[in-house]
C-alpha cells in the first residue's frame, strides 16, 4: 500500500469512526517494523511494541472495538491479559448474538 493509499485510508476511519487514537503495524522486510504516522490525519498512533506483543489490541482485549483517545490508550494497553482473551471474545459473541 502506498503512503498516499495509507492516508486516505486512515482519514476515512476518523471520518467514518471519528477516531481519536489508533495502534498501527506495518511489517517490512519480514521482520522490520515501523509504526506507520501520519499527523495530517489527525490520529494519534502509539507504538504498541513488536509482532510478539501484537495480541495487546486483538478482540478481547481493552483496546479492540474501542473510541479511545491516545491518554487511554496508553493507559488501556498494559491491562490486557492474553489468558482472558479467549472468554472475552467469547462473551462478547454471545451479547452480539442475542
């Protein structure tokens, strides 16, 4: 994806999500990573780590689904619980279901 084509694609989901902050990851080279920022946009973006710690903002976890600004974010990340992942998702399912 192009820079440009990333641009567009992060000021349509404030647009059409109203955004305020938003973990990104791009791999490069296959093992390189970056964060992709793009200030224009008007997102904040925060660094999450590396691949390994890419299960942080997955469902289940306090960040996914979320309308956090960059502050709560920061502050949501480091309470994910990989262990609880699972019957989080689950649980959330099964109020979508309903």
């Amino acid at each position: 994806m192009t820079n440009a084509a990333k641009i567009i694609k992060l000021k349509k989901l404030q647009v059409e999500t109203g955004a305020k902050a938003v973990s990104l990851k791009e791999v490069v080279n296959n093992d390189e990573v970056l964060v992709v920022s793009i200030p224009d946009t008007g997102v904040d973006t925060l660094d999450i780590g590396n691949l390994h710690d890419s299960w942080r903002q997955q469902p289940g976890s306090p960040i996914y689904c979320t309308n956090l600004n960059l502050s709560e974010l920061k502050k949501n990340l480091p309470t994910a619980k990989r262990e609880l992942l699972a019957e989080r998702r689950e649980l959330a399912l099964q109020l979508i279901l309903k």
